[in-house]
C-alpha cells in the first residue's frame, strides 16, 4: 500500500512507489485492500449424466467391459458341495492298493510301491546298525510271512536269535507323536473334507484288516535287519522312538483297545454333526426350497402377489440359514440351494433378483457365480426406479465387503460391477447418504492402494475399476459430510497417487479432475491438496499431455486457480514448477487460436497456428478454459516474485491484448472482465523490465471497450486499470482527450465503495496536471468527492483518505478558487469531526474492531486529512 512519505508529497499519485522502510502492523492490515485483486468464477459446469452406464460415451477404452448383457439360470455354474479351494491341485501319480491277503510266494508283490524316492542306507563298519538319511513308509510283516519266519527263526544260531530278539513291534501313530493323542477342535463337515496344507503323512500298506497305518514320526530311528530265508534286498523295519536321554531307546506302543475307542469316538462325533445337519435340512431347509419351487412353478406370468411372496420365502430361506449357522460355506448342500435360487433368475424380476442375490452372496459364491451374480445386481442398479429396492438390502453391505476382501487379480471383472454399482446408487440422494455412513470412503481408500499395486500386473482391469471408483467418489464429494471423510481418509492424495500411475488416462484424469475442482472450493481441502508433493507440476503435465480434452484442462485450471486465490506460497510453487509459464501461455495460445466465435473481430494478418476451428457449439466451452487460465495468471502474479516476471514476458502481454481486440464485453463478459484484472495486477510493477510500459497507451485504448459497456464489473476492473496506467502523462492525456474523466466523476454517484475508490484513484492522478483541475471541477468532481467523504469516511477510512487526497490535489497550489463558500465550509466541518480520535470512532463496539479501524485511521486517513485542512484554514487559523 501507499506509504506515508508519498503521501506527503505534494500531487502524489494513486498508486505510489513502493519503499524499502519498515512496515507498521498498520500498514500490514492495509494490504487486504491493495489494489491487486484475486479473481473469482464458477466452477465448471458438469451435466448429470441420464443413461447409467460404465463408461461414458465419449470414452475410448480399449476392450472395455459391455453394460448392457443378459443373465439366464444357464450362465452360472452348478456348484458342489465343496467348498473351493482358489486354487486347482494337481492330482497324485501314486495310487498305492491295498491287498486283502498276502501270498508267501509273490511277497514282494504285497508291498505297494511309495511315492517317495528308494531309501538309502547308510553303511558303515560291520556291525553296526544300518541307518536310514531319510525316512520312508513304514512296513510290517503279512502274518503269513510272520509264521513263516517263526519257523525260521528256530534253526538260526544264537546270534541270529539274539539278533532277531532286538527286534521291537512297529509302534501306533498315535504314541509315536509328541504327547499323547488330544483331540482336536470340532469342526464342520466342509471343513473336514479338504484342509490345504495339511501334512496327513505316508501310510503303512496292510496285509490284514484291522491294522491300522502309521504316519510320520518326528526324527525317527528305523532298525533293519534281514530275514533269514528272504532275499538279500528285503529288510523289515521297525520304528524305535528317541528316548530324552539320547542313547538308550524306549519302546512305544498303542494298545489296540485304546486306538479302537478313539476311532469310535471320531466316528461318533461326525455321526453326530451329520445327524444335526441332517435334522435342520429336512425341518428347516428342505421345506423352503420345496415352497420357492412350487410357487415358482405356479406363477402366473410375474403377478406381484407372487413376486412378493418368492421374495418372503427367500427372506425366510436366509433367516433360517443363518439361525442354523449354515451360511457361508458351511452347508455341505450348499449347491442344492444355489441350483434352487439360480433357477429362479429366469423370472426376470427385479426385486426378486435381488433378494436371490443377497442370499447367494451371503452364501459366499465365488468364481463365474460371484461375477455373474455382480452383474444381475449391477442391471438391476441400471433403472434409477430400483434405487428404492437398494435402501431396504444388505447388498450395500455386502459389496463394500467385497471390495474390501476380494483379490483385484482373481475377480477383477466382479470388482468393476460392483464399483459399477456403487456409482450408479451414488447419484441417489439418500443411498449418497447411506454409503457416507456406511464408510464408502475408506473402503475406497484401501481399494485404491490395492489398485496401484496391482495396476503392475492388472493394468487394464485396475484401470477399468479405477474409473467407475473416481466416479462414486465424485459423487460422494457433492455432500458436505463426505469433506471430513476425505481428509481423514488421505483421499485427495491417493488420488494425485492414480493420477501419476495412469495420466494417460483421460477417463481417470477426468474423474479426479472433478473432485478437486468440488473440493478445491473449501479452505481445508485447498490446505489438504496444496500441502501434497508435486500436485502443481503434476497437474501441468496432464495439461500438456491432454492439452485438446476441454473437459479435463477445464477442472484444472480451475482447481489451480483455487489453489492460488488466497496463498502466496501456492502462487509461488505453481510459478516455479519446471515449464510452468510456458505451458499456461501455450495452452492460451491453443485456445484463442481454435475458438473462431461469431462475435470475434477479423484477425490482421495469416493465423500462425492452423489448428481446426471449433464447432459453434463449442465456443462457449473453449472460452470457459481462457476464463479460467487468465484467472490463474491473475492470481500468480499477485507474488512479488512472480508478476514482474509475468509483466517482462512479451507473450504473456501480447495474449491479453489479443483477447481484448478479439471480444467484445455483451458476449465474453467473465472472461474481460478477468483479462482487465490481470492487466491491473500486472501494471502495479513499473519496472524498466516490464513489458507493459511500452504498451500502456494501447492499453488505455482497448479499456474503452469495457468503460462504455454495460458490465459494471468490467467497468470496474476498467477504472482499476486507468488508475495504475494513469500514473503516465500520455495516458492521462489520453482519458481528457477522450472525455473519459466525465464518465470517471459519475462513477462517484454509484454508492459502491469499491467503485468509488477507483474513481478517486483516477481523479487524484487526473489532477496532478493543473489544466486538468478546472475541467474536473466543471464536471462537478468536488462536490461529488465531498459527499463520498460525508457518507463512506466512518465505515471505510481507506475510502476517506483517498477522497482527501483526490481533493488537495485539486485545490493544492493555489487553486482554492474551486471551492465555492459552502463547499469549504461543508468540507471543514466534516475533517474537524472525522480528525477528533474519540467521535470518529465512538460507534464502534467491539474492541478488536475498534482497533482495526483505528489502525487504518491512523495510516489511511489522519496524514492527509491534516494536510487538506492545514489548507483550506486561513493562515490565522491554522495554529
């Protein structure tokens, strides 16, 4: 702001130099109202889309997944009962068998080959006990060949009868673990029929019934010794466990009785379980699913008494289920009941389609199921008139389950249904409302980090998904309560997260580019998105690599210019990014060039550029993107740093002129409007560098178009304009030449403080030249000033201080003449009331407002105010 010493100088000018000395905390509070101003607009206007779709029509995905499709019983598989796995095991090459009886003279033939590799004995000196490096299947004896070593044992010698002595029965499985056998915990049926990962051991081959296998012993020690009569090559082995003491050996062994009882024990128990599933099925299960068939049967042709009564029967179907614990998977005829529901699909009802979807995914399909049973859901969300049916179902629940659980790689294409949904149900008010407590939006935020991680191996399917998710959150930014979510969430920086992944996106860049332009309107969410790393270089590689996708350039400006309204830091960090003024003045350019509008003047000489004209009904869009772009041109240069490099740059200074001589103010109102105001900010730096110097006369030609127009904002930021350029003779000349001072003067009539301070700014520069003063007082200009003073001086002592200023440029240097009696004697009396401390602050109440305003009173007002009155006083009264 103006300063005290050039207040002090006689005929200072509106917009004084600035100077090195230190500012007072007045002078700090004075800087709201610089005569650099921040720009304001709408923000784009994006169209409600009718048809519910996945992607737009304007999108050109590659291999995009098809909205429109039809769903019969026949397209989902019939499931069994049990429960799968995820991932397909391959089967075993063994199939050992197991022979009933033992023939002495085929033995070798009773023994099934083991699928592990032969056991390697390890030698060592005579003597000693071979032993096995690995251990193998346990074998035992026939009773055949048992008998038949008895016998031979009776003619061996005493040291093959010692040697046979050693010899230990084979040990039960059930001691030879560590511990005793403890029973496990219950579990279901399905549960027992396939456990992954589950090591069940090599079993013994059995000659006889009633000999049970035994399974794999932690380090055991496997005694070998060789039949008398046998061959060399047959060994009978038998298990020794280790004893704690580690050189003495203990034997271990199950009496049969025990190892029957535990098996009549295990045997009972899943009698038990079957027996009670059993039970349930036939009372409970079994009656519902006959209903739903024979009302299903009967139906005629769709009747609604129907349809309500098969959606009551699945109702009490799902109770049932989850009464008797057996949803999920934990019903081992699971697949009876999803054949039931699948076949009433062909029905073709909506609300029936969802009851049966919701007990399918409660039941947990997967695979072909769990997609297709995502698409019925995701057709029927395609009518906005079933959107009543979604706000009474868990299915909301259920989807955000599955985006929470299900694999990105595995059901890719049933995630992008899902999503598909929630987007469509996003666009209902009331549903809007149930996914915002339902937390929607950190459901979303864990999805995204899933997506980026999987967008190295799932690029294409993480894409298609991404883009129905920035869709729902799109919507779900219109609602004031989503705001807090978003920000707790981290949302706005996972989303500079997908930009960067896949800026060549336009789909994705798009979406994204709508939430920031919503959001970036709120201080917190400006604060949230300005403190992200590289979001301002970001953004200005995406108007670079999609510089023609008007929709997508649109939301950026305009969330750049958000961004730099109210921060002098994000003014700065925008003007430093790499290329940054060249890519801003580049794209104005691009869009000047192409908007051929009907209003526009004829350009002098050959386009530079031969891009393609715009259709008509395109030029409203085209200029849309100059409206916002010329206001982040405004806002940047606000930046001590960043305007007088603006005001230097030859192209930046030629564009806006351009845009001046092309429009005209009925047509292009905003976006004048926003040029004259970025002319303005620029003209405040009157360094010998700025190019605007040398084009100041011009200038002043092309604000005549937006004085004598209608606009009064265009007037304004006009007058605005002709206070800072006005500081140049020729420019003054200019405005006497061309009358516009008398246009200047009734801008003093408008009661706007805003316009009547640019006015005084005009005229206190008007009247530095003395042939200038009589003019303006002819026009009326004193008077005028005199009763802004008497109505604006208490409220707005910044407005008063330019008024006095206006005023003794005018009559300074004896030129008191021009004030007739009742003019000075008006004019004293107010100054004597508004000089007094205590009476031109005594309306003011509060007391911080008390001392803001004294604070400007004492800068803006008090200095000058003296001046005027030391004089109009006679030199006797002046003491």
């Amino acid at each position: 702001m103006a300063s005290m010493d050039g207040k002090h100088e006689m005929c200072s000018p509106f917009i004084p130099r600035r100077h090195a000395g230190r500012k007072t905390s007045a002078e700090i509070v004075s800087e709201a109202r610089q005569s650099l101003r921040v720009q304001s607009t709408q923000r784009p206007f994006t169209p409600r889309d009718g048809h519910r779709q996945l992607f737009g029509k304007s999108s050109a995905r590659d291999s995009r997944p098809p909205s429109t499709f039809s769903l019969h019983a026949q397209n989902f598989d019939a499931p069994d009962s049990r429960p799968g796995s995820g991932t397909r095991l391959s089967p075993l090459d063994h199939k050992p068998r197991f022979p009933l009886l033992c023939d002495a003279e085929d033995l070798f033939q009773s023994f099934p080959k083991t699928p592990s590799a032969p056991l390697e004995v390890k030698k060592g000196p005579p003597g000693m006990r071979a032993r096995l490096l690995r251990t193998g299947s346990l074998t035992t004896l026939s009773p055949v060949e048992a008998h038949k070593e008895s016998e031979e044992q009776s003619n061996t010698s005493p040291g093959q009868k010692q040697l046979s002595a050693k010899r230990l029965p084979a040990t039960d499985k059930a001691e030879g673990r560590r511990g005793p056998h403890k029973p496990g915990t219950r579990r279901t049926a399905s549960e027992r029929i396939t456990q992954p990962g589950v090591d069940s051991g090599v079993g013994l081959s059995e000659c006889t019934a009633g000999r049970r296998t035994a399974r794999r012993f932690p380090k055991p020690f496997i005694h070998h010794f060789s039949l008398g009569n046998g061959p060399p090559s047959f060994q009978c082995q038998t298990l020794i466990g280790v004893s704690g003491e580690g050189c003495g050996f203990r034997q271990q062994r199950l009496p049969a009785s025990h190892q029957k009882e535990e098996e009549g024990n295990r045997d009972h128990t899943i009698s038990t379980e079957e027996d009670a599933e059993s039970s349930v099925w036939n009372n409970m299960i079994a009656p519902r699913l006959r209903q739903l068939e024979s009302v299903a049967a009967a139906m005629p042709g769709g009747s609604e008494g129907s349809v309500d009564r098969l959606c009551d029967l699945c109702d009490g179907l799902h109770g049932a289920l989850a009464e008797a614990d057996m949803l999920g998977r934990r019903c081992k005829r699971r697949s009876g009941i999803l054949r039931t529901l699948f076949r009433l699909i062909d029905l073709n009802s909506a609300q029936l389609n969802l009851h049966i979807a919701e007990l399918c995914l409660a039941l947990c399909v997967s695979g072909n199921n769990l997609l297709n049973i995502c698409k019925l859901i995701f057709q029927i969300s395609r009518r906005e008139s079933n959107d009543i049916l979604f706000q009474n179902s868990s299915i909301i629940d259920s989807f955000l389950a599955i985006l929470n659980n299900e694999d990105v790689s595995a059901s890719g294409e049933a995630l992008l249904y899902c999503v598909g949904t929630l987007k469509f149900l996003s666009g209902n008010c009331a549903i809007l409302r149930l996914l915002l407590e339902k937390n929607c939006v950190g459901v979303a935020q864990k999805l995204i980090q899933r997506l980026c991680t999987a967008a190295d191996t799932n690029f294409t399917i993480a894409g298609h998904i991404l883009v129905q998710l920035t869709a729902t959150l799109r919507n779900l930014a219109d609602h004031p309560d989503s705001r807090p979510l978003f920000l707790s969430f981290s949302i706005l920086s996972e989303l500079c997260l997908v930009l960067s992944n896949h800026r060549k996106d336009p789909d994705i860049c798009t979406n994204i580019s709508r939430i920031y332009s919503k959001l970036s309107s709120y201080s917190e969410c400006r604060l949230a998105l300005a403190q992200t790393p590289n979001c301002y270089q970001l953004f200005l590689d995406l108007l670079n690599k999609h510089p023609q996708k008007q929709d997508l350039v649109v939301r950026l400006l305009f969330t750049l210019g958000n961004l730099t309204a109210k921060s002098d830091e994000a003014r700065w960090r925008l003007f430093q990014c790499e290329g940054c003024v060249g890519s801003l003045l580049q794209l104005y350019d691009t869009y000047q060039r192409r908007d051929d509008s009907p209003h526009a003047q004829p350009r002098k000489g050959p386009p530079s550029h031969s891009e393609p004209r715009a259709p008509p009904g395109k030029v409203q869009q085209d200029e849309d993107v100059l409206v916002k772009l010329v206001r982040v041109l405004a806002n940047t240069c606000i930046h001590p740093a960043a305007g007088p490099a603006l005001a230097s740059n030859t192209t930046c200074i030629q564009l806006l002129m351009e845009t001046l001589e092309l429009r005209c103010v009925q047509e292009s109102e905003e976006l004048m409007v926003n040029v004259a105001a970025t002319i303005n900010n620029l003209s405040f730096y009157q360094e010998d560098s700025s190019v605007l110097r040398h084009y100041q006369l011009t200038m002043a030609k092309l604000m005549l178009k937006l004085v004598l127009g209608s606009s009064m904002d265009a007037m304004l930021e006009a007058t605005r304009v002709y206070g800072n350029l006005s500081q140049s003779k020729n420019v003054r000349d200019f405005i006497m030449q061309n009358k516009v001072h008398q246009f200047v003067v009734t801008l003093l009539d408008s009661k706007s403080t805003e316009m009547c301070i640019s006015a005084c700014g005009v005229l206190t520069n008007l009247a530095q030249d003395p042939p200038n003063r009589a003019s303006l007082s002819f026009e009326g200009a004193i008077a005028k000033l005199v009763d802004c003073l008497r109505d604006f001086g208490p409220g707005d002592w910044q407005l008063a201080g330019q008024v006095c200023q206006a005023l003794w440029n005018m009559i300074s240097c004896g030129q008191e003449k021009l004030l007739d009696t009742r003019e000075r004697e008006s004019l004293l009396e107010i100054l004597s009331t508004y000089l007094d401390e205590e009476e031109a602050l005594r309306w003011i109440e509060d007391d911080d407002m008390r001392d803001f305003h004294r604070a400007r009173w004492e800068l803006e007002f008090l200095p000058v105010a003296q001046k005027l009155m030391k004089t109009l006083r006679p030199p006797d009264q002046t003491a």
